[in-house]
C-alpha cells in the first residue's frame, strides 16, 4: 500500500531531513512512527500526502509512483490519503458539521449525500450530537475527534496521523488511539506518527524508529 525505496529529502536551509528510507507497509496495517523531535516524522509523512516530493528516491502509494503521478492526479490522490493534525486544522468559524463536510463539498457531492456522509463519520468519532457546536465549544479531545471524521469522510484507503494525541492527556490520547485501531479493523491503513511510547508499547502494532532522518528499527509484524 505505501512503500519507499532509497528516499532522501533535503530541505535546503537544514541539510538532510531522511536519508536512505526503505520500507513496505500492506494493505491494511496499522504502524506507529516513533522517534525524537526532529528525526524526520512529519517529513515522511508529507512525502505520502504529496505535501513535500523526495530529493532523491521513489514514493509509491496504493500502486502508483507519487514522482510519476500526473499533476491532474494528484487531487485524487490527497482524497486517498486522510491526515490528521497534532493541531487538527479546523475552521475555528464553522461548525462541526461543517468543518467534516470540506472536504465532501470540495469533490462536489450533493447535499444529501454530504449530509449522510458526516453524520456517519461524525457517529464513528462518537459525536453525531455535536454537529451543530463549533470548534471552541469543545474539549480538546473532541476537537481532535472532529479532526479524524473529517479525515475519514471521504473513506481514504490510507489515514496519516502526525501527533494526533500531543495535546492530549493520557485517557484521551488512549482514546483516540482505540480510536485509530477502529478504523484499522475495517481494513484502512495507518501510519501514526506519535512520541507517546507508553501507548505504543501497550497497544502491539508495528513500530517503525527514525533517528536523525534514518530508519534505525522497525519492529516488523507483531
Ligand atoms: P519530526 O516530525 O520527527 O519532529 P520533521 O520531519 O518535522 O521531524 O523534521 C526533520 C528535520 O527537517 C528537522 O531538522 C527539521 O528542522 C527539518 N524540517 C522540517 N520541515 C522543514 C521545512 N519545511 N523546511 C526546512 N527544514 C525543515
Ligand atoms: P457507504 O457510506 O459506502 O454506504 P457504510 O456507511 O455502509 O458505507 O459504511 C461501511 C463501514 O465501512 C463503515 O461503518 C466504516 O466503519 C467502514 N469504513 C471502511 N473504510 C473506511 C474509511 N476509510 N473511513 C471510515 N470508515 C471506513
């Protein structure tokens, strides 16, 4: 489903960001990305959303080479790809309806549809009685659930979370992680970018280290 081969990235003020990147996730596979501030996380994740593009090295998403991927392609792409935001990104302005139902307006799906489609994302996260609040009036980890619905709405074969549970204190990072393995029994892939070790460790997927732009460990499957 997402594989790297050789991938280097070189941001031209700071030098390398990933050096030599190799490896395979499958189809449906949860994996956790762990490793210190700075060792390249949210890096490896823009590479798979096609926020960033390699200096050296390939990108493959879902079969296709994200270096060859026509630009008229690359909307679509992003649709397959669901990302979730230490921060979540939501429109402080709009409701909680809403900010689930962007991404669904921007493909242009009719009202109706749109309607049914947040409503059921929205009752995956466990807040279809909230549509109508926004962003402020919620708690943090709400908010984040908001976060994850929106990422959802448009069912993306792949989720990508940097961070999803920075801001959060330990019961509710462990909720949206219980959260995320939801979505991985239903068949979606994940890559989840996360310093909280505790719960990686307690939760038994596979656990891919960086360490300074190099892949130092990878835990295969449990
Ligand atoms: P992590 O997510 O593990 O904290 P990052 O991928 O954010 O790591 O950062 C890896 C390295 O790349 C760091 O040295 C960081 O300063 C640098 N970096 C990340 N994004 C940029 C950018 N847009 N421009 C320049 N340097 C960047
Ligand atoms: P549809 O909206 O296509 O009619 P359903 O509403 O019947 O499908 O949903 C079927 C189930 O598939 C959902 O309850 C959900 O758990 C699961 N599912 C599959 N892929 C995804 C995804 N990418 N995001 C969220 N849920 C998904």
């Amino acid at each position: 489903m997402i594989r790297f081969e050789h991938v280097f990235k070189r941001y031209p003020e700071r030098g390398e960001a990933l050096g030599d990147i190799s490896f395979e996730m499958n189809p449906g596979e949860m994996v956790f990305l762990t490793g210190h501030s700075g060792a390249g996380k949210s890096t490896l994740l823009r590479l798979i959303g096609l926020l960033e593009r390699p200096s050296r090295g390939q990108v493959m998403v879902n079969g296709r080479n994200l270096a060859t991927l026509p630009r008229r392609q690359i909307p679509f792409h992003r649709r397959q790809v669901g990302m979730i935001f230490q921060d979540h990104r939501l429109l402080p302005d709009r409701s909680v309806f809403e900010n689930v139902a962007l991404p669904l307006v921007v493909m242009g799906l009719g009202h109706k549809e749109i309607g049914r489609r947040v409503r059921a994302a929205l009752d995956q996260v466990g807040l279809l009685r909230r549509e109508r609040a926004t962003p402020v009036a919620l708690s943090g980890g709400e908010q984040q659930r908001v976060g994850i619905a929106r990422a959802v709405v448009a069912r993306p074969p792949v989720l990508l979370a940097d961070e999803p549970t920075g801001n959060l204190d330990p019961d509710l990072s462990r909720e949206i992680f219980v959260l995320f393995e939801r979505f991985h029994y239903v068949g979606v892939t994940l890559l989840i970018a996360t310093h909280d070790l505790n719960l990686v460790e307690s939760m038994r997927h596979r656990t891919i280290t960086l360490d300074e732009g190099r892949l130092v460990n990878d835990t295969g499957d449990w």
